[in-house]
C-alpha cells in the first residue's frame, strides 16, 4: 500500500471582500443602517424590562405581596420541610429552582462549583469582547433556599458530599436530601465553559486571556460546524475587521452547517458566513486535531495559528461516576427513565447535557436542559407527595408530541438566524429580528438569575406560548 500524502495547507491573509465601499466605522452602509436598527429594538426592549424589573422590586417589598413571590418560606413549617438538592447552577439547574422556591412545604438547597451563573450561548462573544462576560454573568442567587459553593465528589443515597475547600483545604460538607436533581451539564475544553474559575473576576481574567490569544491570531480554524463552532467563527468574523481581520476556516465533516436546522436555515447561516470571509470546508473527514494544525484522513494538513475545537461537549456525570456506575453509558452519559428518574435511584433525577434518555433521544441546548427540568421539577414534587410521576416529553409537549427546538444561532452582535420546527427568520429584516430576539433570551436570563420577579414570570409566559405555537401552529408535517 502506497504511504499516505501529506500536504500542508498554511493560512493565507483573507482577501480583500467584494462587498459594499466601507463608512468610517468599518461597516458597509447597508450594514450600518441594520445595525443601528438592532441596537435601538435592543434599547427599547432593555427600557420596557428595566422599568418592569425595578416594578416588580418594589412591590416584592410591599407586606401584603404573598411570600411565594418574594421567595420567602414561613417559619413555622421549617421543621415539617422536605429536603431539595440541585445540583448545578446552570440553564437545567436554574429551572428546577424556578419551579420549586416558593413552595413552603420544600427545603432547597443548590449547589454550584462555582459562586456565579453565567448564559453560556452568550460567552463566545467574550473571545471577542471579555467584557460582555459583565452583561451574562451574576452572583448565584437562591429565594428562599440555600447555596453551597463547592466541587460535588459523589452522590450517595441520602446525601450529597461536597469538596467546599480549594485544593483539599476545608473538608468535605454532606448535604441530605429526600430528593435530588442533578443538572451538572456538560464540560468543554478551552474557555468556552467554567473549569476551576470560582468567582467571576476569575473568569474575567480567563477570557482576557483568550481574546489576547486571538488577537495576536492572524489565523484561526474552527473545528466543528454545529452552533458552538458556528457562532464562534460568526463572533470572530463580525469583531475584527480591517486591519485585524482573520484568516477564518471552518472545518466539518457534515456536508452543511448546523445540521439540526431546517435547510433554508442552514444556507443563510452558510451564505452570511462566506459573505463575512469565512472559508467553509465541509465534508471533510479529520483524522488528528493539534494546536496550530488539522489533519485531514486525506494527508492534508491545514495549520493556523489557533485552532479550535468544537465537536460537542462529553457529559458531566462526574458525582455518580464512583457511586453509581451502572446508572452511567458508555459514554458516561446518565441514564433516566420516561420520568427523567435516574436508573437504580428511587429519588434522584437527571436533566440536560448530563443525561441520556434512550426512548427519547434528542439534542442538547439550553431549551432542551430547562424543559427536562419543568419536568423533573413537578415529579420531584409528586414524588414527595407520594403521587403517581409524570412522563417526559408528555408532561410539556402534550401527548405522543414532540419536544419544541426553538434555536437562534448569533452571527455577531446585529444579525442572526431563528428556527422553529418549519418557521425561519433570518436573511435582511429578518436577521436583525433573530439577532435582538437572541439578546432578549440573554437579558432575561440574566434577571431570572438575579432573581428577578420580571425574569422568571417573562419565561413562565414565553415558554408555554413557544410549546403552544410548535404543536398548533407551526407543527411539523
């Protein structure tokens, strides 16, 4: 058999784009206009939800206001309480806290690795920008219940065992619960998600660091054409312009981008992506990924001064890896039932990246983790009730339906591409649309963690209209 040859491919300088002559600003006129348009819809929406948000602040205050909506427990059933723990700060995480403060007959306790949430769609705009990071992140919050900062070491029946101490130091905390939910979600290498960061200063100083990184990049290649590897060559290709823009190449070996939308979809992220000079290079099978370079199963070699790799994130199942192995696959993902109950535990349920359902297979996103949580938060409460568990997708999608996918993919800060089931917004018009609809997500998120009355009722509306419209009116034939 003949060896193999190998062929280097270095990254050349992007040539000049035939687009429209540029303003002072470094954007086309047309551009210009589209993006002032996003960020006035964008100011409007941030006044309407201000002005709700400090509403919603004062009447919290207000002694007749039920203590459910300020989070409060009485006192006098503090006793009689049954003890909650989630575990996980995050999209899935965040929703089962949601669903259950307020309730006076619960305990809740979450605990976090880190003291900070932070909207994860959002955090590769940092790459670009690391101060957005101040806009997406806040101190965790918890109305009414608790929070433990510190490293979940094993799930054991009855109790969590927490590493609450940095390299050992402070000893291990056991926190019981007579029901558990576990949304530890998925890790990722690199900076695009926590790894030993505690508090958001941490952070902050991670992603200066990774901006510096790409800045002093002439060249970049983006491992992964699904949304994660997307959006970041998208976020890469809008922030350095002129002088500082890249040589951006985005390798996959699927024959179209960001398969799991529809297909009209998929072009005007495909076409806005090479109209911003980006080179896409699909169908293209990868034999070895290296730090400056890509081996393709065809000897090629493609080098670039960065290279990033975004093919999915493995599971963080980490808590029952020593304790419950056989609830784990093989690729370590959690195993749960119809009720998102975890194989082998009576009281333990799983949502988001870190499970696996086997009769109901699907793919991950922050839509998917909270409404995997709704879900395992109402039979947590049935559970304790010793009532009859719900099915998942049933319980949120109706019966024998599908789950909604809702996804908006950001092409930088002003444009973007929103799909439901058939529906597309993208393209002119229709991309500004996506892109300050994708910034509203983020805000409210943003206030649904502060503990905001305004972020949590504004998901409480959306997302059943959004299930609604996905079954009735824009159902998949």
């Amino acid at each position: 058999m003949s060896p193999t040859l190998r062929t280097t491919v270095p990254s050349v300088p992007p040539a000049p784009s035939p687009s429209l002559p540029l303003t002072r600003t470094g954007f086309a006129p047309r551009e210009a206009v589209s993006f002032a348009a996003v960020e006035l819809l964008i100011g409007v929406i941030y006044s309407i939800l201000s002005v709700l948000d400090v509403a919603s602040r004062i009447i919290s205050l207000l002694p007749w206001v039920p203590g459910a909506l300020r989070g409060a427990v009485s006192p006098a059933r503090i006793e009689t309480r049954k003890r909650v723990v989630i575990i996980g700060g995050s999209a899935g995480g965040l929703t089962a806290l949601d669903e259950l403060r307020g309730d006076p007959s619960l305990d809740i306790t979450l605990i976090s690795d880190r003291g900070f949430w932070e909207f994860t769609p959002g955090v590769l705009r940092c790459y670009v920008k690391p101060t957005h990071l101040l806009s997406i992140t806040c101190p965790l919050h918890v109305p009414g219940g608790r929070l433990v900062v510190g490293r979940v070491t094993s799930v054991e029946p009855g109790e969590v065992v927490v590493d609450t101490g940095e390299g050992g130091v402070g000893g291990l905390q056991r926190v019981p619960f007579d029901a558990c939910i576990l949304a530890t979600g998925s890790s990722y290498a690199g900076g695009i998600k926590p790894q030993r960061e505690r508090s958001i200063q941490e952070r902050l100083a991670t992603m200066e660091r990774e901006h510096a990184r790409l800045a002093a990049a002439r060249s970049v290649i983006v491992v992964g054409g699904g949304l994660v590897g997307v959006e970041l060559a998208a976020e890469i290709a809008a922030g350095f312009k002129e002088k500082d823009q890249k040589s951006i190449r985005l390798v996959d070996r699927s024959k179209e981008v960001v398969k799991e939308m529809p297909p009209r979809a998929r072009n005007l992220i495909a076409k806005w992506l090479t109209s911003h000079g980006v080179e896409l290079l699909l169908s293209k099978s990868i034999e070895k990924i290296g730090d400056k370079e890509v081996v393709l199963e065809t000897g090629e070699v493609l080098t670039a001064d960065i290279v990033y790799r975004c093919l999915g994130a493995p599971p963080n199942s980490a808590p029952l890896t020593a304790s419950s192995p056989a609830s784990l696959d093989m690729r370590g993902a959690v195993l749960v039932d119809e009720s998102l109950r975890v194989e082998g535990w009576e009281n333990l349920f799983a949502v988001g990246d870190c499970m696996v359902q086997p009769s109901q297979p699907e793919m991950k996103s922050g839509w998917i983790a909270e409404q995997n949580a709704i879900v395992a938060a109402a039979n947590v409460r049935l559970l304790l009730q010793n009532k009859p568990l719900v099915r998942y997708p049933d319980a949120v999608a109706g019966p024998n339906a599908k789950t909604s996918k809702p996804i908006c993919v950001s092409l930088g800060r002003h444009h973007g591409v929103f799909a439901l089931n058939w529906l597309v917004i993208g393209g002119p018009v229709g991309g500004e649309l996506a892109a300050a609809a994708k910034w509203m997500i983020e805000w409210t998120q943003l206030l649904r963690a502060r503990g905001s009355a305004t972020g949590a009722g504004f998901y409480r509306v959306m997302e059943p209209c959004v299930r609604w419209a996905s079954r009735h009116l824009l159902r998949e034939t």
